[in-house]
C-alpha cells in the first residue's frame, strides 16, 4: 500500500501513525500529478482508494485513467459536482471529456454522498464517494 501526499505536515503526521511505521506502507512526499506513477506501480492490477484534492479531481483524475491497466477498482472521495460530471449523461450540462473518458473506461457508482458535518472544519462543497469497477481491457 502506498500514498502520495504533498502536504508536509500531513506526511510528518503518516509517517509518526501506526499505518506509517506499517511494513507494507509506502509514503511519497510528493505531487500526484509530478509523480511517476509507471514507476511505482506493480505490474498487477490493484485497487485505489484516496480522497482526491478537489482543486485538481479532475486532473488527477485524467492521470490515473492513462495508467487505468494497473486498477481493478478505485474508490474515491472527489467534490459531488465532479462525481456528477463522471456520471454525466448525452445531452445533459454535467456531460463532457471526462464522462466520456470515464464511462468508456469503468462502470462508475455514486455509492453515497458525504455529510459536511463529519469533517473537522466542515467544507463549502458537498462531497460524493465514488466506486469505480475498471473494465480489464479497452
């Protein structure tokens, strides 16, 4: 298992955390959108869990579709209007490059949307958790 995480405050706290001293944990102090991920990522297809920054979903999003043969499954925490443009239909105005992109690639699932008041500093957005089953060959 392994995270990218570019705040160096949170990293400092993973690595102190009982997952960070975990023999099978792997942190990256760095840029999702930097890192290398052909580098890091095993030849077998694995699932991905994360919470996306909600500033760059979209761009995240894009580079983890480029490399959607090592994913079986992702589960992801991305802003709801970002889910509803991932489940964007023909014709209506949440419907563009990354629906297709997506629903050529994966059957997505809005498995819930996420209350405000369960985060510490509760955000100015509503959040959606998606489930995202990859289709093994394109």
């Amino acid at each position: 298992m392994w995270a990218v995480e570019v705040d160096p405050i949170l990293v400092e706290r993973l690595r102190r955390s009982d997952i960070g001293t975990h023999a099978n944990f792997r942190l990256i102090h760095g840029d999702i959108l930097e890192t290398p991920l052909p580098e890091l990522l095993p030849q077998t297809r694995i699932r991905l869990v994360g919470n996306l920054p909600y500033s760059i979903s979209t761009p995240v999003l894009f580079r983890i579709l480029e490399w959607y043969k090592h994913f079986s499954r992702m589960v992801l925490m991305v802003q709801k209007e970002v889910a509803d443009r991932i489940a964007g239909k023909p014709g209506t105005k949440d419907y563009g490059t990354l629906s297709v992109w997506c629903q050529i690639m994966d059957r997505s699932r809005i498995k819930s949307a996420s209350r405000r008041r369960r985060f510490f500093r509760a955000p100015k957005v509503r959040s959606t958790v998606l489930k995202i089953e990859l289709f093994p060959k394109l």
